[in-house]
C-alpha cells in the first residue's frame, strides 16, 4: 500500500496527516505551537515545490507515505491515478495506492495563513495563523488519516482516490 496525501499546497495540512499516520504526533489533544511548527515539510515548501511528491516515511505496516501540492490543478490527481494504473498493470503489480485530500480539513486562519506567510514571504503574519489553523483541524485531519487507513485496510482496488469532502460522514 502506497499512501499519497494532496491538497493545494502539499505543506500544511498534508504534513499534518503524514505526520499523524506516522505516529508522530499525540492523538488525544491539540497540539502546542512547537510540535505544529516541527512537522516535517510544515510551511516549508515553495511555488517551485508543487507538483512534486515528498516522503515522509513508513508506517507500522510498513507503507510509504508521501504528500504532494497539486495547486488548482484538478487534472493532476487523475492523472495520477492513471498513470499510477498503467505502471500496475504493465508490471504486473499487486500494489494498492490511495490518494487522499486533505483539503477538506483546511480552516480559513490556515488558508489566509499559508498565502502570507508562502505566498507573500510575511511569516510574522502568516506563522500564528497556521498554528490557529493547525490547532483548529487537527480533529478533522485525524478523522481523513483514520478513513485513509480504513479503505487501505479494506479495498481491493489497485488506485483509490479519497476527496473526503464530507467529514462528518467518516
């Protein structure tokens, strides 16, 4: 199993959810501005960064875990996906990937946040609306890595693409 978190800037709340798939971060309360700011790849990638697929490490079951920006692009996740299903079938191989978005989840504060503080350069603007942010989504973040966990542990589908539009469902 190939995990693949996406949303439009692939540095915030896709290093939440690959960070708390991976076991890094407490489950049980919201998180303190450090550990929000210590999340690899956190409000650390630029412009010239979307599009690219960032590792994050193994989990316990030992699959990858990777996240990717995608902008606006609504292209790039199929396009993704199939060629994702070319490379299966030509191998022969019996891997599953799952793409998850993790859009859903991003508060205002985290999207007015990530424009000052990526878009505009301005972190002393930007940083404490990403730790508002942060600390607002964590419980939705946690809730799209759970669903993202379940159908990986479940489906029978080579690619499964997750957009987890609706939070109060999972």
């Amino acid at each position: 199993m190939i995990y693949i978190y996406d949303d439009y800037a692939g540095t915030h709340s896709t290093s939440l959810a690959a960070a708390y798939h991976l076991k890094q971060l407490p489950t049980d309360r919201k998180l303190t501005k450090e550990e929000i700011l210590n999340v690899n790849y956190f409000n650390k990638l630029t412009k010239a960064d979307f599009g690219k697929i960032f590792f994050h490490g193994i989990d316990d079951e030992g699959n990858p875990v990777y996240t990717i920006g995608r902008k606006r692009e609504k292209l790039v996740i199929p396009a993704l996906e199939d060629l994702c299903l070319i490379l299966l079938d030509k191998n022969n191989n019996q891997e599953r990937i799952i793409f998850s978005n993790t859009s859903p989840t991003v508060p205002f504060a985290m999207t007015m946040g990530g424009f000052f503080s990526r878009g505009l350069g301005l972190d002393f603007i930007g940083v404490p609306l990403l730790v508002i942010g942060a600390k607002q989504c964590c419980n939705d973040v946690m809730k799209v890595v759970e669903y993202t966990k379940k159908v990986g542990r479940t489906t029978t589908e080579k690619v499964v693409v997750l957009d987890n539009k609706n939070l109060n469902s999972m």
